[in-house]
C-alpha cells in the first residue's frame, strides 16, 4: 500500500490486517503507482514517483523545470529497504 502524501510504503499483514512495516522513500514528492516485478520469484515492488523535481534541490534550478527528473524505485518486500 502506498500513502503519496508522505511518499512511504507501507506492507500490510493478511492475517492480522495490521501494518506490518513503514518504508520511506526519500527524494520523491510522492509514490504514484506501484508495480510488482513479473517474475514469478521476485522480491521487489518499484514505485513511480508522481511529480517530477530537482535531482538536488538546492534552490539553484528552480526556474529550469526541463532539468526536473522522476524517480522510480526498487523496495525489496522482503526486507521493506530501498534497493535502488
């Protein structure tokens, strides 16, 4: 389950419906989509950002928008970390 207003990623327990483990993902503005991998042994979600933003954001292109990039990360939901 994925919240966009903090950009987190959230595994939820069947069992007991209850949040299992909390995984921010930094840089994004906020998670759009996500995505299993095809394969039938995977152990990864990828995640679209919604809204593209500076790569740095340090103020210095904030006038330049063609220069803003969208994320797109791998969380492994074995663990609930950022794999890239």
């Amino acid at each position: 389950m994925n919240d966009m207003a903090s950009y987190s990623l959230v595994r939820v327990r069947c069992d007991a419906m209850k949040c299992g483990k909390i995984t921010k993902i930094s840089n994004a503005k906020a998670i759009h989509g996500l995505r299993p991998q095809k394969w039938s042994g995977t152990k990864y979600v990828f995640c679209n950002g919604e809204d593209e933003v500076p790569m740095v954001n340090d103020g210095k292109i904030l006038d330049a928008p063609e220069k803003y990039v969208n994320f797109y990360t791998a969380i492994n939901t074995d663990e609930m970390t950022v794999a890239w």
